[in-house]
C-alpha cells in the first residue's frame, strides 16, 4: 500500500477540485470539499436529483445520471447522499464529509 501522503498527492491529480484526506486507520478517502446535492419533487413522494454544486461550481446531470428515489423529502435527501458517496478511488471508498441535500424550487 502507497503511504498517506502518495495517496493523496495521486487523488488530487485525478480530482482536481476538492480536498482529500486519506484516513489509514479506516482506509478511506475524506472528502471535504462543501458539496450541494439538490433533488426535484416528480410526484408524491417521488424525487429525482437534477443537478449539484461542488466547491462552487455549478454541475447539472447528464440523463444517464440522473437518480429517481422513492419516499418522503428526507428520506429521499438520506438516499441521495448515500448515493453520492459510493465513490471510490484506488479501491478505496470517498466518504464526503460536507455534504448536504436540498429540494429544487422553482
């Protein structure tokens, strides 16, 4: 295994944007970077995420990525997180640790 600071030099040339901290006791990533996930209401208790903010920057999703969850708001904002930190790089799971969900407004 590369040592922490190999880990993290290697992840910061892959994402450019972001800030990554290798954890060796738990071997994951820590993503720190301020990550908006915003979802929009389709039906009764039926959402689907639509686009994101990341450090910033604004990101919309391509028809590919787009995820429908099923359930009430929150639950359906719990989804989408989870669904956002099944990243990993190297074989090794991103945990986002400044992650939150919002509903879309119009």
């Amino acid at each position: 295994m590369k040592n922490k600071k190999e880990l993290e030099k290697l992840i910061q040339e892959k994402f450019k944007v972001g800030q990554f901290e290798f954890d060796e006791k738990n071997e994951i990533f820590i993503n720190k970077t301020e990550i908006e996930l915003y979802l929009s209401k389709i039906a009764e208790n039926k959402y689907c995420s639509s686009y994101y903010y990341y450090d910033g920057y604004e990101i919309y999703l391509s028809e590919s990525e787009i995820e429908e969850y099923n359930g009430n708001e929150e639950i359906c904002k719990s989804k989408a997180i989870e669904s956002f930190n099944k990243k990993e790089f190297m074989s090794y799971p991103i945990l986002c640790s400044n992650i939150k969900c919002y509903i879309h407004k119009d």
